[in-house]
C-alpha cells in the first residue's frame, strides 16, 4: 500500500483512510488498519511494535524521544468500531464520504477522529524535529468497543514495561464543544464511572403450565424489575461531579448557576435536575448508581412453569465505590429474595488527578476566548479503567468544534455518524500544541 507520511497536514483525508477499514467489533478484526498505520509510522522512521492476544486482534506501539526533562506522555485510542447492522444509513458507513461539511462514517467521532488526531501529531512531530520535554508513546488499541480484552487490557496485563513511568494520557471521552444557554464549553473528562456486570437470578415453584401457581420465578421477576423502576438508588457527591459543577456554575447567570450549585447537595439535587432542562441527560447519572436491567430469560417451554428467572444488569459506580456498597445499595430496593452474582467488575480511582489540566484548559482558551473549559465526569466506561491500574490519569481530550445542532452523545454508536470537516484540522493542532507545551 502507497502511505504518505505528510498526510499528517490532512488530518481529515487521514481519518477517511481510517474509517475505510471495516474493524467493526464483533469480531473486531483490526488487521488491516493497524498495517495502515504501522506502515504510516515506519515510513516516518519510527519503530513500531505489534502485540495481540491472537493474529486478528492486534495493537501498535510506537515512541518519540523527548528530551528526558519529563515522564513519558501516552496517547492512545481504539481503532475498533460499533456495529452498524440494522442502522439506516445516508451514506454507506465505511465509504468515508464527504458531503454536506461533514465527513461521514462509523469511528467519525468514536474513536477513528481521535487517533487521526493522535497518529497525525506523531507524524508531524518527526517531520519537524520536534523533542518534547517527555518521550510521547502513541498506542493504537483494539477492542475498547467490547471490553478490551484483546486491546488495552491485553496490554496492561502482559506488557506493562511499555507503558513505565507514565503519569498522563490523552485518550476519547473529551475536549468537544456543548452549548448551553448560550455559553460554549469544552468538556475534558477526567473521571468515569465503573462498569459492573450483575446476574440477579430469580426461583420459585416450577410444574406444567396449566397448573395454578402463585409466587413463581415470573411473579419475582416483575416485582424486581418494577421495584428497580419505581426506586432510584441514593444520591452521592464524588469529587469528580463536584469540579465539572463549580467550574460549570461559575460561567453561568442566574437562576441557572444556583440550579447548578443545588446539584451538590444531596437535599436539593433531585429538585435542580427537574428545572435543568437538557442539561437533566448529562448529570442525572452522575448523581448516583445506576443499576440497569438489561437481558431477560426465563423458561424454555411455552407449557412449562419455569424454576428460574436471570436478568443480565449493567451496574455503573460513582467514583469511590466498591461493588460490595453498589450491591448493598441494590438490595435496598429488591429485598434479599433476589441472588445476585457479580459477573465482571472494572474498578477505576476514586479522585482524578488534575496535574495536566490546567495546561490543556489553557490551550483551548488560547484558541477560543469565549470558551469555558470545564473537568468532565462520564458516565460510561473506556480504556481509561485499564491505564489507570498502572498509575496513569487520562484526560479525554480529542478537541472538536461542533455545530450546535449536533447531537454529539446522540450520534455516537448511531446512524450517521459524522465529524465537521473543520474539526480535523482544529484538533490535530491541538493535540500537537499540548505535545509542544508539555512539561509533565
């Protein structure tokens, strides 16, 4: 295949190469694109390591040498995509086409957009000469989209050398303008939430199914799954939500700002959310546990009362909790008639660390006056888990300039995902600029 490693000065015709490769997870076979970008890499002279659990899930590795004034700084991001199946689509997904000022295609925003802004840094950084004050390790991930096995936990767990003594990372989740009332805002995540996978199993009397049966596995089950509906579990305060409010409040004008500040009392929070608006969608989860039924089985035969009932449960803790407080929390409300087994759990640090912040706020003001770069904590999961178990605090930070009518949360993992054509170019300067200035 012909590479041009000055692609790096089009950071969009480099994403559309990236969305042309069909790494759609399951299977999530990243073969081919990780061969684009490693041989992007090497005609750059950069060496490159391949790892993976098996030869169609593979990952790269590759290092620019800094000046050894500070810890290596880690950029990562997952090459792996959502299904489209049964999505309707107004350009084929994996085309990459250009139309209406938009590029169009799964991975535009999740996470394709992101290491084209990662990999065209590294690019740039070699044609210019460039030696930050810390080596940069550029990772290109699989499988982040169903739980990482192959990709950054893979990774972690057999080669965590390749990652020594590193304090920060730039990875998904952050750094993309959301308007409220008027004022512009960049999130930058700096936590998420922890993903627990639960089995709640439901027994009562099994027979034949014309038999009169009264609290059966089928009647637990209903008044399980209406408990769970009728009873949110309790609100907490974690340091994360705490940072993205205060810094939120602060830009904004009344009665707004006191709604805001009324998030953080436990007393008043429930009240603040009902006169948020929009703005409901985004903290109402990162007030408390959630605890989501999500599967259902039961019974085999039409004519046979079953024994059993299970419910597959996508748990998410706040920032601090253990599963031993979100079970806890959970039996409040469904009683102990109910088993629950813990089928995964990915825990992840209780207090970000802020050390790099304050430098990526600074960039985007630099660029954009008028805005407000503000601390974001995200209620669902990435890779960020799996760094975090080597002492590494990622920032999500793949800065977009999206129009307002862009529903970024709608549109990720849905049809028509599509990036602004101007959002390439804005990012890759960005990241590139925070890859200059850093100083560990």
């Amino acid at each position: 295949m012909k590479v041009d490693p000055q692609i790096y000065e089009r950071p969009l015709e480099l994403l559309q190469y990236l969305i042309r490769f069909d790494t759609t997870n399951p299977p999530g076979r990243t073969v081919e694109c990780i061969d684009y970008i490693d041989l992007l890499l090497k005609a750059a002279d950069y060496q490159t390591t391949i790892l993976g659990m098996d030869t169609e899930h593979l990952n790269l590795i590759t290092r620019l040498e800094g000046r050894g004034e500070a810890p290596p700084l880690l950029l990562y991001g997952h090459v792996d995509v959502v299904i489209t199946e049964g999505q309707d689509w107004t350009y084929p997904p994996f085309a990459g086409e250009i139309a209406d000022g938009y590029l169009w295609g799964r991975g535009a925003l999740d996470m394709k957009s992101g290491v084209a802004m990662f990999l065209s840094t590294m690019l740039r950084a070699r044609a210019e000469g460039l030696r930050p004050a810390g080596d940069v390790i550029f990772a290109a991930l699989a499988d982040e989209e169903v739980g990482g096995k192959y990709g950054a936990e893979y990774l972690v767990n057999e080669h965590p050398e390749l990652f020594a003594d590193v304090e920060y990372a730039l990875g998904e989740s952050g750094g993309y303008t959301i308007d409220i009332g008027g004022q512009r805002f960049y999130p930058i995540q700096v936590a998420e939430k922890q993903g627990l996978g639960v089995m709640a199993t439901v027994r009562g009397t099994a027979g034949h199914g014309s038999k009169v049966v009264r609290d059966g596995a089928a009647a637990k089950l209903g008044r399980m799954l209406v408990s769970l509906d009728e009873h949110l579990l309790p609100i907490h305060i974690t340091s994360g939500l705490r940072a993205m409010v205060e810094s939120m409040a602060a830009a904004m004008p009344e009665p707004i700002r006191s709604d805001l500040y009324k998030l953080l009392d436990p007393d008043t929070a429930e009240e603040a959310l009902q006169t948020l608006g929009e703005l409901e969608a985004i903290f109402a989860p990162l007030l408390r546990n959630t605890f989501n039924p999500t599967i259902i089985q039961g019974g085999n035969a039409v004519n046979v009362i079953p024994s059993s009932a299970t419910v597959n449960c996508d748990m998410r803790l706040l920032p601090g909790f253990t599963q031993e407080d979100g079970l806890a929390e959970v039996r409040q409300v469904i009683g102990d008639d109910v088993e629950l087994r813990v089928v995964y759990y990915s825990p992840n640090p209780a207090v970000p660390n802020f050390g790099m912040f304050d430098a990526l706020a600074e960039i985007l003001r630099v660029v954009d006056s008028e805005s407000v770069p503000i601390p974001y904590l995200l209620s669902g999961v990435t890779d960020a888990r799996f760094f975090a178990r080597l002492g590494i605090q990622t920032y999500g930070f793949t800065p977009m300039q999206l129009p307002t009518d862009v529903d970024l949360l709608g549109t990720v993992h849905n049809a028509d995902e599509r990036i602004p054509v101007e959002a390439m170019d804005f990012g890759a300067d960005l990241v590139y600029r925070a890859v200059q200035r850093y100083q560990g």
